[in-house]
C-alpha cells in the first residue's frame, strides 16, 4: 500500500501495529489515517477511539476483508470517514483519502 500511496505523491508514515502509533511522537501534521480493521491487540476502530481520547482528530479511513456490520455509529463517533471492503480499487482508496486531506492542505496554505 505504501508504493501506491506514494506513487500519487502523498507522504506516507507507515506503523507496524496499534501500540506503535500510540507510542509515537510523530502523530503531528498527519492529515489523514488509513487503518486495516484486523490488527494484533487492537483493532482499527479502537485504535481511532485511542487517538480521539488523545485529542488528535485526523481523519481515518478503515479498511477491512470483514463486515463492520452494527459498528456505524460507533464508526460516526470516531471521525471514520469511510469504511471500506477489501479488496478495494486504487481509485476508491484514492478518492477517499483526497477528500480527507484536500481541506487539511488548504488550511495550511
């Protein structure tokens, strides 16, 4: 993903696991998170509720192989922008992530 990501010139911070976000001190001036659901020890979703206790308000996107069925506004409450099923096209992942991060970019002109 993070070839992908970078082949449309986005910056891309990769973390190998929940517990390493939240250990980072470089979670400033990330504009948008693109979470998997299934991740060891914490899910996606619990990750972005962590972060939100945090006062960090990225936004998030989560992608899952599974249904998040009966999480909505659970999804809603964290700031999950959109809820996506694998496999997915580069151009929905794309789309999503552009719409996350065009007013961040804008703000900081």
């Amino acid at each position: 993903m993070r070839v992908l990501l970078e082949s449309h010139r986005l910056n891309v911070r990769e973390f190998n696991s929940a517990s390493a976000v939240l250990s980072s001190d470089a979670l400033d001036g990330i504009d948008c998170f693109v979470l998997d659901y299934q991740m060891p020890g914490m899910n996606g979703l619990e990750l972005i509720e962590a972060l939100r206790r945090r006062g960090i308000g990225s936004a998030a996107i989560l992608v899952s192989a599974l249904s998040v069925s009966g999480a909505g506004e659970r999804l809603r409450r964290a700031g999950v922008i959109a809820s996506l099923m694998k496999p997915l096209s580069e151009g929905e992942l794309i789309g999503w992530i552009r719409r996350a991060v065009e007013p961040a970019t804008a703000t900081r002109h």
